[in-house]
C-alpha cells in the first residue's frame, strides 16, 4: 500500500511530501546514446527543447558541447514523459545555472534523473532516489599528479597500485573519477564541494557504500560501475539502497519515433 514519507530525504532538490510505493519503480533506468547522429535527427531532436534551452545551448563556444547538451536533454525530456505522461516539451524542469536540474513540480511518481556527456556519448539515469552518473572516456595524461591533487590517500593508493602502465593508471584514475563524480552529482552539490570528503568503494558492477571524512553531504550513498560501450568508463550514484540497473542502448531515432507514437495515442 501506498505510503506518505517526505521526499526526497536530502535536499538536491526542494523537498516536498510525495506518495511513494517503493514497488512501483525499484529499478534505475540507464539510457545511453551516441551523439554523433544524422542532421535531420539532430534537428528534430533540437526542436524538442524550450525556447529558454535552445537560447541556452546557443551559448557553448564549442559545436560538440552544444550537440551533446542539446541531445542529452531532448533525450531526457522524452524519457520523463514516458515515464510521467505528457509530451517531451511539457516536462517542467528547473534551470538555476550550476544547480542540479531537476523536475521544477514533485512527480506522481518520485522521479530523480541526471545526464552525463562526454566525447560522442551521453548516459541518462533516471531512478524513483537521487541519483547522479558521470561517463568520462580521455584519462589525462598526469593521472597521478590529478589523483595527488583530487583524490583521498586510500584512492591515490589504488591509482598507485594500478600504475604498471600509464594506460592502467588512467584506467584506474577513471574508475574513481566517474564515481566520485556521480556521487557529487547525485547529490546535487557539483564539483569543486568536496572531493576528498568521502571515499568511493573498489570499482564494481555491484553498489558498494561510499566512505565520508566527517562531511556528512556525502553519507548514505552508493555507488557502481557500469558496461557503457568501448572506451568510455561510467558509474552511477544513489541515495540509499542498492537498486537492480537496467541499462539500454538507445538510439536518438528510436527514442524520436517511440515519443511520435505515444504523442498520436495522447
Ligand atoms: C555538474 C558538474 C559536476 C558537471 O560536470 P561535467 O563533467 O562537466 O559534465 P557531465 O557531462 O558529467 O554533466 C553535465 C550535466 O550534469 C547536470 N548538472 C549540472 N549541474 C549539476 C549539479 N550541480 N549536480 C548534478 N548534476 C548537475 C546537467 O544535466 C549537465 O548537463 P546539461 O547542462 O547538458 O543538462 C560540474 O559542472 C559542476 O560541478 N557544476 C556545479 C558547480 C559549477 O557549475 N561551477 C562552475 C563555476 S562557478
């Protein structure tokens, strides 16, 4: 049966009072997409943001940061209203600049999402908790001298460890980059608040629990790594529990025609 608790239970976004029937939706919906698609669908995917978002997106120096914001969000407005009803442009979404974006009324169903872009990718996690994914595919070079600067001594040792190579060492730079990144932004509080304030656990498809320094922003989050196609390494944040993923490799033509059709039957 359906039961009252406040939601969420941090505060990414304003906390308002939401029924939630954990039974409902316990999975965590991982879309991942190329970027680097036909100019017609690129288009069309473009025609689905806001007037705000569009003039938003006109603002990136650089064309690649551009399409892939403008496809991340397309795609993202399409997967809340498969999920929540209504047509991709309707989806309400905050746009505080630097803050988590999040849906701007609480859901029928609770509904947290992020997105993530990096060389021609982008991954989408939508999940009924806070959630926050990161995909990174170039390690930098100084692998090391980063991890000295970013991480804590217990990561900075695994990127020891790891360094056979420099091709390892990235690796393994990555592994705690991505996660460390996705419980930043499951937690809405972005990059430069603290690093070094937690832990992140071995890399792992399972969730394993972060480890927090007395920053309490970062208590009750786990974390897990994902398969997201060669040459890109990805993990996925949650408040609370360990949650099954189901992760899907969709295409932006697809995601077009299956919202098309949903918009007929409306
Ligand atoms: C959020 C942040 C971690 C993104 O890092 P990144 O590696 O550049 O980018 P990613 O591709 O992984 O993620 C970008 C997406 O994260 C989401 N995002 C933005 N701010 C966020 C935040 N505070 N928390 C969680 N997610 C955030 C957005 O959806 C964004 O994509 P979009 O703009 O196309 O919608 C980083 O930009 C940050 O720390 N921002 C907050 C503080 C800030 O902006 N400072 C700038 C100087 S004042």
């Amino acid at each position: 049966m359906a039961r009252r608790k406040p939601w969420p239970p941090t505060a990414p976004c304003k906390p308002n009072i939401w029924v939630y029937d954990p039974s409902l939706m316990n999975l965590v919906a991982i879309t991942l997409l190329r970027t680097d698609v036909p100019a017609d669908v690129f288009d069309r995917m473009a025609d689905i943001l806001t007037e705000s978002e569009r003039t938003r997106a006109q603002r990136y120096r650089q064309e690649a940061d551009r399409r892939r914001h403008i496809i991340g969000r397309a795609a993202l407005r399409i997967l809340l209203s498969e999920r929540l009803g209504g047509t991709p442009q309707g989806i309400a979404l905050t746009s505080r600049p630097h803050d988590k974006p999040c849906l701007a009324e609480p859901p029928a169903i609770p509904t947290h999402f992020n997105v993530s872009h990096a060389g021609e990718r982008v991954a989408i996690a939508v999940a009924s908790v806070p959630v926050g994914i990161d995909i990174e595919r170039d390690a930098p070079p100084d692998a090391a001298a980063m991890a000295q600067a970013w991480f804590t001594p217990t990561e900075r040792m695994r990127v020891d460890e790891a360094a056979t190579d420099a091709d390892s060492a990235g690796q393994a730079f990555l592994d705690i980059w991505t996660a460390k990144e996705a419980v930043l932004k499951a937690s809405g509080v972005g990059m430069a608040a603290g690093m070094r304030g937690f832990t992140v656990p071995p890399a792992s498809p399972r969730f394993g629990p972060t480890r927090t320094h007395g920053d309490t922003r970062f208590d009750g989050y786990v974390v897990a790594h994902f398969e997201a196609l060669t040459d890109y390494r990805a993990a996925v944040a949650l408040y609370g529990a360990a949650r099954p993923l189901r992760i899907t490799l969709a295409n932006a033509d697809t995601l077009l025609a299956d919202a098309a059709v949903r918009s007929v039957r409306h």
